[in-house]
C-alpha cells in the first residue's frame, strides 16, 4: 500500500509503526538489565523514514508536526547495519515480503543517505541532544553471514561488547543465551 500510493498511506503507515515501537513490553520494562533489538527504532522511524516521507512530499506539514509531537521511550538507538544497495535489494526480495516487491533502487538509497547523515556523518541536525553523541556499531553485514557460523558468531560478539559499553551490566549464562538469541533472531530480519 505505502509503495503505491505513499501520498496516501504515508502517515498512516508511519503511525502504525511508530505505535508498535512505542513501548517496550512489560517483560522487557521489568527486566532487570533490558536490552532489546529493533529492525527499526523511533529514532531511525523519525529521522530517516518518516523524513523521507515528508521531504518527497508524502506527509503533509500538519501530518509531519503531528507525527513528531509524539513522545518517545528513554530507548538509546547504538547499531547500525551497513550494505551496498545491491544487496540489500536482493535480501529484500530473497526476504519474500508481498508489500516489499516493488520498492525502487532509488528509495533504498535515499534511506541509506539518511541513515549514513545520521549515524556515519553525524551532520543530521536532531532534536535530542543525548542522540548526537552514542556511541555507533556499524555491522557490515555485506557478506552472506547467514550460512556463516563464523560470520555469526563474530557478529554476536561485536554486539556483546559494544552492547556491554553501552549498558554496563553483567550477563549471567541465562541472560548471555537470552541476549545471543536476541542477535540471532534479529539477524534473520536483515
């Protein structure tokens, strides 16, 4: 719906999905060290999705203002997943979405420009001061890490230890698995 007619379901997309991002789960909000990993955060759903959406003239003024006087989660965006456009463009379609099979080239590279301004460059003027100076893991995940055990697992750990600089809490052998399917899982979403 949204790559067909963005000018028309371009807001109530992104409020779907800024509705489902919202608030952590009450499992995760009593959790004693709380970690969790999105395909899409608020911060990456304001700053390069629905910005896109708004600066090709998807989202009006007024849908715009509304959309970011939202309030947000304390949640600290830290990872990025980097690719050529190619291949995310063939994950894409390997990944066998319906609603995802007609999305141009050209759009998976206005929102890697905006993800690159954001996290890479840092020259994305933001709207939270703490944002613009996180600390940033950027996985290139360019080559097939699915089919790679190794890949895998050296993914994990450049999670893990960034993860552990971030949130500096100590992982007991439940916690280290519960956090290691976590990666997994989210993994599997690239």
């Amino acid at each position: 719906m949204l790559y067909d007619k963005p000018s028309r379901w371009a807001y109530t997309f992104s409020s779907k999905i800024r509705s489902q991002l919202q608030c952590p789960s009450g499992k995760l909000q009593d959790a004693k060290n709380p970690i969790q990993f999105y395909e899409r955060s608020v911060y990456s759903d304001r700053y390069v999705f629905a910005s896109n959406l708004f600066g090709h003239g998807d989202l009006t003024e007024t849908e715009w203002n509304i959309y970011q006087d939202w309030r947000s989660f304390e949640a600290k965006p830290s990872g990025w997943t980097s690719l050529c456009l190619q291949r995310c463009m063939q994950r894409l379609l390997h990944r066998g979405r319906e609603e995802e099979q007609g999305i141009p080239l050209e759009y998976l590279e206005q929102l890697h420009f905006k993800h690159e301004s954001w996290l890479y460059n840092r020259n994305m003027r933001l709207d939270f001061n703490y944002l613009n100076d996180l600390p940033v893991l950027v996985l290139d995940i360019d080559t097939d890490f699915q089919s790679d055990r190794l890949k895998q697992e050296a993914i994990i750990h450049e999670v893990l230890h960034h993860s552990s600089r971030l949130f500096p809490v100590s992982l007991d052998s439940a916690n280290l698995d519960h956090f290691v399917l976590q990666v997994k899982e989210f993994l599997t979403t690239l």
